[in-house]
C-alpha cells in the first residue's frame, strides 16, 4: 500500500489545525460566564431600569432573567434580577400581580410562593419591612431554610410593583460564611438602582 503523499498529509493537518482552532474561538465567544468589571458593571434594561453590578462577581450571559450574577459559583452564593409582566402568573400559587399592589402585599405574596415550594417549604421568616427601591416603595423579605443536605441557606427578596409589572432581586447563600460575604455587594446593587422617567 503506498503513503499518500507528504503534501496531502501536511495539508489535511493544517486543515484540521485552523478548524480546531476556529472552534475554540467561538467556544471562547459563547462562553457562558462574563467577569463583571469597572467597564460592565453599569448596565440598563429595555429603557427602563439601570443598576451596578457587583464588582469582581461573574455574571452568566445567557439567561431568562435579566441578570444572573455569582462571586463564587451559584451554589455558594447569587444575584438574580427579573423584571415580569402582571399578567405573568407565578409559578407555584399561580397568582399575578397589580400595579396598585402595597408592600405587604408583595411579601405576602413572595412568602406564598416560597411555602408552595419544597425547597423552601420550611421556611423561618427573618424579616419583611417596606423599603424604597430607586425611589420607588418595595418591600424587602429575608428568610432562612434549610436545603435537601440540612445546611442553612438565608435569602433577601426586594420586589416592587409599578405600571410595567413587577421587579425582583433576590439575593441567597448559605447562612455559614457565604450570606454575609455578598450580602454588602447586593445592598450596593440595590442602592445604585435606578428608574428612567417616563
């Protein structure tokens, strides 16, 4: 059997050279987390709300919300921001919101949802207070549960409601080390908050 010819061998390698090469450049491209620097930290959705994100974090750039952020992987600790329409039923109590909604109301609501959810079923309620949110009332929901594995996890839930829906940022990590090392980061974000004048 004769060994094709040298030519055709160097050809077919350097051939599948630039295409491997290619396909690590759109991995790269694709990549699902981006490091949040002091050049993406500033962001604003649909001409209708602006934020900062926290720095040093990594956000995950595709995703149903409109913004998924985590200093140490999702397991240890994230941000999530989501802005829905009222007419969007949640997913456990299959309820909507109103515009016309109080605070309280809100975290009724939220509170709903978490004990129709087995995860968080065995929930220990913290806190719920009124708060402003971009000038805006919101209210403020800070519960403790614990996960399949018993470890304590504490989530903070700020959630407003005006004429275009409803806006929730929550934040959650274990209770041991990681709630307290983000929890300074999600007080910036909220605080830097901010609402387009229609």
């Amino acid at each position: 059997m004769r060994a094709p010819p040298r030519g055709s061998c160097l050809a077919r390698r350097a051939g599948r050279g630039l295409t491997i090469g290619l396909l690590l450049a759109s991995l790269a491209a694709c990549t699902p987390w981006a490091r949040v620097d002091p050049g993406s930290r500033h962001e604003s959705k649909r001409n209708d709300y602006s934020l900062e994100l926290p720095l040093g974090w990594v956000r995950r750039t595709a995703d149903a919300n409109d913004y998924f952020v985590t200093r140490d992987g999702p397991a240890l600790n994230y941000i999530v921001v989501n802005r829905q329409p009222h007419d969007r039923k949640l997913p456990r109590t299959q309820r909507e919101t109103r515009a016309d909604m109080l605070p309280h109301e809100l975290a009724e609501l939220a509170l709903a949802e978490w004990k129709n959810t087995a995860a968080t079923a065995n929930l220990e309620l913290l806190a719920s207070t009124p708060i402003m949110l971009g000038g805006r009332p919101a209210a403020r929901v800070h519960i403790r549960y614990r996960n399949e594995r018993g470890l304590p996890i504490e989530r903070v839930l700020v959630s407003l409601v005006d004429t275009r829906g409803r806006l929730s940022l929550l934040y959650e990590a274990p209770t041991i080390v990681y709630f307290q090392r983000g929890l300074a980061d999600f007080e910036s974000l909220l605080a830097s908050v901010r609402f387009q004048q229609k």
